[in-house]
C-alpha cells in the first residue's frame, strides 16, 4: 500500500528545517519503520523542509496514495487541520488517520473534526498495521495497543533524516543523532504528568542496553555518527542500567561524547553514578530546575529542592558536564518575589546554555486542568502552546512584561555562554583545517 506520513512541524515556520529546527521526531520514525517492514511503501512528507502552502500541496499531489497518516501535537493542530483540508481536496478517495500526542490528550475534540477519517490514539506500533490492511472498515477511532517488549521494535528509520540533525548544544560534533532507550515517566510534575501516564502508561518501559548499543553501531557504522543525545525524560532513573550502559558503551569502542537528561535529586543522590557517565563520554545533562522558590516546586510536585538544584549544579561542574539549565516564569500562584529567587537561583548556577520557558498548560497535565477550572486560558490558538518567552499571554493574572524581564536577568551571563560556544565553533572549524 502506498502511504503518505507527515509531520507537519510548523511550531517555527516553513523553511526551519534548514535554520536547524530539524528534531528527529522519533513517533515518526518508529511508524514509517514498521510499516516498512510491514512490506508498505512510504512517502515521508516533512513540512518544515517546504517553503510554503503551495508546496505543500505540490508534494502532497506528487504521487498517489491511499491512506495520510498525520502525526499531530498540540502546536500543530491548526497545522495539521489544514493540511488534512489539502488531501481531501486532492486526493478524496484517501483515508486520513490522525495520531500522535494531542489525539491521545484531546480525543473528544478530535473525534468531532470531520477532516480526519479516524483518530488514532496512544502507541501505533502493534495495531496500525492491521488497521491499515481495512481501510474499507475504518473505525471512526481507535486506541493503540502498547508494545511492552521494546526490543522486539524495529530501530527507527534513519531514512527520513539520513545526515541526522543540528545539535543544539556546542562542543558537540556532526554527525549528531538522538535516540530513546524508555517510554513512560515516573515522576508526578504537574507541568507535564498526568498526560506522559495517559500516553505511555504508569509503568516505564526500557530497551536493553544491547538493543540501544545494536543501534548506536549502526548509526556509527552506517551515519557516521560522532556524537549522540538519549531522549529520555530521564535517564538516569535506573543506576544498574546506567552502569551496565555505560560498561558496554565504552568495551564496544563507542567513544562519541553524548547527551543525556536527569534531576537534580538523582544527581545529588547519586554523585559517583554521574561521575561514571562522564567517565563514559557525557559531556551535557540536561536539568528541569524550574524554579528557585521551595513554594513553586512544591506546588508543581518536582520532587527537589533548590538547595538540591544549587548542589546538582555543583556536582557537574567539578565533574565537568555541561549544564542545559531548563527554568520557567509565569506559573499560576507564583509571585514577583518568587520570580527573582529563581532568577537568584539561575545566576548562581551560572549554566553553559539557558532554556527559559513561558510556563504554558498543557493539555492532559494537571496543571491545564488547574487552568481551565478557575478560567485562567488565554491560548486560543495552536500556536499559543509555544513556550518561548515572545509566545503570548498564557494564563490570567500573570504580568508578563515582569516575566520577559525575569528572563532577561536570568540571562545575565548568558554572554559568556556564547563567547565559548562561538570559540568552540572556531576551534572546530580549525581542527577540520589542519585535519
């Protein structure tokens, strides 16, 4: 069967494939795998790689299909509709099924919308297939049956981003590709959870180190990869896998340095099991420190403490790791005062790249719900979700110009992050020179 699958990706426009907005969407990759071990032929449409509508259509009308298969996030939903608008005007015979996030989070809004044939919701891998062998009996929605052996998945197809994707972090080299080693997050932060547990399960799922070094080979073997980022929530929820990872890792003559996300909690408990990572070529950790205010984060059930936050961030620096300090401003009850302990926070642990975000509910979190109850939402529109700090008013009672200037004081060095960035890339640049 010929299928068409699209990740519209428009968060930051047409044409930001190619100013570095090129993520791997690994729900995606996974799909267009299985279905291609399924014996099905398919056309990967990417519309960040598309200049503007017109293209769009022009791709879409470029060879005949008979089921699209649109991935959909809540920041591309007006996307998504419109483009499931163009396939039905050019190709009216197909079948459109919607997947991805928003339709597990929002089914009963996307049921309603008469531009998709079906809804798919949850994880696709065991049931798509046999979806697609009846498109003549296409249920109106279905729920996807979760794989629970991870290793029995085919790896995702590189085909669709053969040359992998723009770190965003420096001192990292090209080729550079992500990967997932779990589904499923533990943790109860309400920015984010229920909705993970609603998708995932409450159960976390894990690849064997074997299968994700099996990947990491072929990547380096085939991509020529040079370095590496492992997607996960967090990965460091699992010591003796960690250990075991990072044992194999560095036996198998995988020496790329990588990027991984843990807590502060977990770093602060478990200083010797960071200390092993970097042995073994983590060179960036990603933290969720959100906030400097004791109140906030316990209001948002982070599980850790600013005192745990200031310690992780000492941890890495004696240990060398690169900190990606993730924060936010504008979270319903938070005050000024606490605005500017966050900001004190931020300034103290002085991180190599800042990720300030406009808190923003997302739907199927606790928080949205929070929201919506007291009628705090002020997003109406797709776009809306963005977090970035130009995104727009999000919530009732917050004084956002406080908050892009919140932002900008927590930023204080930022100059200096990107005085060593702008070096390293010089440095670089040289190496290859001389090499």
């Amino acid at each position: 069967m010929n299928v068409l699958l699209i990740y519209p990706g428009l968060v930051d426009g047409f044409g930001s494939y190619r100013s570095g907005s090129d993520w791997f969407n690994h729900g995606v990759g996974i799909i267009s795998a299985v279905l291609k071990q399924e014996g099905h032929r398919v056309r990967y449409l990417d519309c960040r790689q598309c200049r503007d509508w017109a293209d769009v259509r022009t791709r879409i009308a470029a060879e005949p299909f008979a089921v699209a298969l649109l991935s959909v996030a809540t920041v591309d939903f007006d996307a998504s509709r419109m483009i499931a608008g163009i396939i039905r005007e050019l190709a009216p015979r197909a079948k459109i099924i919607a997947g991805g996030p928003h339709p597990t989070l929002a089914t009963a809004e996307m049921v309603g919308l008469p531009e998709f044939d079906c809804i798919f919701t949850h994880e696709a891998e065991v049931t798509l297939p046999a979806l697609l062998a009846d498109l003549d009996r296409l249920p109106r929605q279905v729920r996807g049956e979760m794989p629970m052996e991870l290793d029995r998945l085919p790896f995702v197809d590189r085909a669709l981003s053969p040359g992998g994707e723009t770190p965003a972090l420096w001192g990292l080299p090209r080729p550079f590709f992500t990967i997932t080693a779990s589904r499923g997050c533990p943790y109860l932060c309400t920015f984010c959870q229920p909705a993970e547990r609603m998708v995932f399960g409450n159960k976390v799922r894990k690849r064997s180190v074997t299968n994700i070094l099996a990947e990491l080979e072929v990547l380096t073997g085939e991509h020529g990869m040079r370095s590496f980022m492992i997607h996960d929530d967090c990965f460091t929820q699992f010591p003796g896998w960690v250990e075991e990872f990072c044992r194999e890792k560095q036996l198998r003559g995988l020496k790329q340095p990588f990027v991984c996300q843990s807590r502060a909690d977990i770093i602060c408990q478990r200083p010797e099991l960071l200390a092993r990572l970097a042995d073994a070529g983590l060179t960036w950790v990603l933290i969720g420190f959100e906030s400097g205010s004791d109140r906030v984060l316990s209001f948002i059930k982070k599980g850790a403490t600013v005192a745990q936050n200031l310690e992780a961030a000492r941890i890495c620096r004696r240990l060398g790791i690169r900190i990606f300090a993730n924060y936010m401003f504008g979270l319903p009850t938070e005050t000024e005062e606490e605005m500017r302990q966050t900001v004190a926070m931020i300034r103290t642990i002085r991180p190599d790249l800042y990720a300030p975000a406009v808190f923003t509910p997302a739907p199927g979190s606790e928080l949205y719900d929070y929201c919506r109850e007291r009628d705090l939402i002020l997003i109406d529109s797709a776009a809306g979700y963005r977090r970035n700090v130009g995104s727009g008013a999000k919530i009732r009672g917050v004084d956002y110009a406080l908050v892009r200037k919140m932002v900008g004081q927590s930023m204080r060095y930022a100059f200096l992050s990107r005085a060593r960035q702008a070096l390293q890339v010089l440095r670089n640049a040289r190496c290859r020179l001389l090499a």
